[in-house]
C-alpha cells in the first residue's frame, strides 16, 4: 500500500513538473520600447510566440478605458456581478453573483490583484459574455498591430491556443500607458477595495520601490513562467521594458531593471535635423509652372543613441509629370542610424500644378509670336 502511494504520489509530481520543463526550454524573451516614439532600443527573441498569461489582462484593461472614452461609463459607474464569477478560479475577490462593485475598484482588482473574477464582470458589462469579449480582445489586437497574438479568455488563462510576443506586447503597453482612466490602477502597489474588506498588492514590486515606475503589470503562470511589462520615465523619455517566460520570479525583475537603465543611459528623444536648402524646386512637365517648391511632412520624434549622427538619404526624381496635386507626394527622406532605417518622411509639392490644356498652349504660343 506504502508503495502504491509512493507511486501516485511520483506521478502527480511528473505530471505538475512536465510544464515546466517543456516551458524551461524556452529562452527568455525581452524587449525594450521607448513608449513616446515607438522605437524598438533593444530585443532578444522579441518575436517569438509563446503564452503571456495573465498580461492578457492588459488588453480587458484597455478595452475598459475605452468604453470610459466612449463615455458607455465611468470609474465610478457601480456594476453587478453576473452568473460567470461563479466558482471562478485562481486570484479572486471573491465575488458573489448580484454584488456591486465600481469599475475604479474591478481595475484595481484586474491589475493590482490580478483577480480572475473581476476580469468576467467587466467582459460581461462591455461585451455581453466572455466569448464575445474575447473576439472583442482579438478584434482590437489586430488594429494595435498586434500580429502575432491570440486571446482566449479575459482573464489570461493558459490555453494552447493563447500567444503573444514581447514585441506585440509592447504595442499594447504603449497603448495603455496613453488611458488616463488606468494611470491609477496600474502604479498602485498596495490598496483596499469593497469598504475595505479586499487588500490588494501588486506583484509588480517596482511600483513600490522605484518613483519614476509608470506601472504596468507582471504575472505568472506554469506555461508563460515569469513575465513582466513595466515602464518608466525620466525626462522626456518613457521606457517599456518586457521580460516574458523567465525561470525565476526575481530574475525578471533584474533584467527589467538593465534594460530600464540601458534605456535612460545611452538613449535620448531627438528630432532629425534636416536642412531646408537641400530642397531645391522639382522640375514639372507639361505643367502651368515649370518647377515647383517642395517641403517635409512633420519630422517624427527619435529615441536614438545618445550623440549619434544621422544620416540622411534623399530620393527624388528628375522630374515629374502634372497634373500635380498640392501635398502629393513626390519624393522620400530617409534617415539612417548606421544601416539601420529609423524612420522616412514624405517630400511633398507645396502648390497645386495644372496640366497645360491645349486652349492654354495655343494662348501661349501666340502670346510668343505677336508679343
């Protein structure tokens, strides 16, 4: 019998290590993002599918400050829990079906608490049910750029069929670091909710030691490991720093931490000079004008190297034909760090240029003649 037990208890700890080892396989994924200008400062296997758990949680968290910009609610607005919180599993704050609860407090719960059973209140009051939050959650990854994800339930639960990348998290990061309706819940360490029966605490601890933490969110589970997205910002800068499928729950903290620092000492935020003598007239043919002046759309912010030199690549034709239409486009600037392409800006014709009509021609040519 002794023996007996000794098996079973040999094979549930085969069957509770199994994740693990499969998911120990899997280099550790990092991204560093500075949030202002969506520029990529550093990666390692940022483009790697693989699962982020309970970081799905950002997107239930941005699809709700969304509703609050379409003004469907408010934080204060009070909501009742349904049927779907009913025997909810993992983190909870152990909601009843009929209690109230206001949309402020179900956020904190969502990225303080991480509780599971907030995450099915909010899907159902947005969507309807989870299922069509999930499409909802998908829907909206896609017009983020999110490309290689696949949410399969509010909550973030494991699923086989649930992925994303450091760098699609990143997008989604940058996303809801601009929702003024989030900014609390994602930078509070430690609070109370439901007339202070509810203690929450971040697992993100860098919202608690660092003063220039904009928050964001860590998690964990057996098939994503030890993730964390969390942003900083000093000067103009705001770093996002993501570390997906780490083997030990500090380690994503300290690689979090280098990449931060990475960012905020070799970076800076600059525009690309360019100077507007290089923009000579672009010669037209068959026009009413024979050359036309040319200007730059905006020039983008660059978060770059501190103290690098750009390079710049202009590209425009010998000529072009009219009918040209004012701001069309007429040529690229390219600005390059080393070879690697930051950013192009369009060249654009300053006026409008009819073609010549035959009327105007002959209007010409006798002009010429008699003239």
């Amino acid at each position: 019998m002794k023996y007996f037990a000794c098996m079973i208890s040999f094979i549930f700890m085969i069957r509770i290590c199994l994740p693990i080892i499969a998911y120990a396989e899997q280099e550790t994924a990092l991204l560093l993002i500075e949030a202002n200008t969506g520029c990529i400062l550093s990666e390692e296997h940022s483009e790697e599918q693989r699962p982020v758990g309970s970081l799905a949680k950002l997107m239930t968290a941005y699809l709700t400050a969304k509703a609050i910009e379409n003004h469907d609610f408010t934080l204060d607005t009070v909501m009742t829990a349904g049927e779907s919180v009913s025997g909810m599993q993992g983190a909870v704050i152990w909601l009843k079906s009929g209690d109230s609860i206001t949309v402020r407090e179900l956020l904190l719960a969502l990225i303080v608490g991480n509780a599971n059973d907030a995450a099915a209140v909010l899907a159902d009051k947005i969507s309807g049910n989870a299922e069509s939050f999930v499409m909802d959650m998908n829907a909206m990854a896609f017009d983020l750029g999110m490309k290689s994800t696949h949410f399969t339930s509010p909550q973030g639960f494991d699923d086989a069929k649930a992925y994303s990348t450091a760098y699609d998290m990143g997008l989604l990061a940058c996303a809801v670091l601009k929702c003024e309706s989030l900014t609390e819940c994602l930078t509070t360490w430690r609070t109370f909710i439901l007339d202070n029966t509810v203690e929450l605490v971040n697992e993100n601890s860098f919202t608690r030691t660092w003063d220039t933490c904009k928050g964001l969110k860590a998690g964990h589970s057996p098939e994503s490991g030890n993730c964390l997205i969390v942003a900083s910002e000093e000067d103009n800068m705001t770093c996002i720093a993501i570390v997906l499928g780490c083997s030990d729950e500090e380690e994503r903290f300290r690689l979090a931490k280098k990449l931060l620092n990475t960012g905020f000492q070799t970076y800076q935020i600059t525009i690309p000079a360019f100077a507007e003598e290089f923009l000579q007239p672009l010669k037209i043919h068959g026009g009413t004008e024979s050359a036309v002046l040319l200007e730059l759309s905006s020039l983008p912010a660059l978060a770059i190297p501190t103290g690098t030199q750009l390079q710049v690549v202009m590209v425009l034709p010998d000529y072009v034909q009219a009918p040209l239409q004012k701001k069309q486009q007429v040529g690229t600037v390219y600005f390059y760090h080393d070879e690697t392409l930051l950013c192009e800006c369009a060249l654009l014709a300053s006026e409008e240029v009819p073609a010549v009509t035959f009327q105007l021609a002959c209007k010409r040519v006798l002009h010429f003649l008699f003239s």
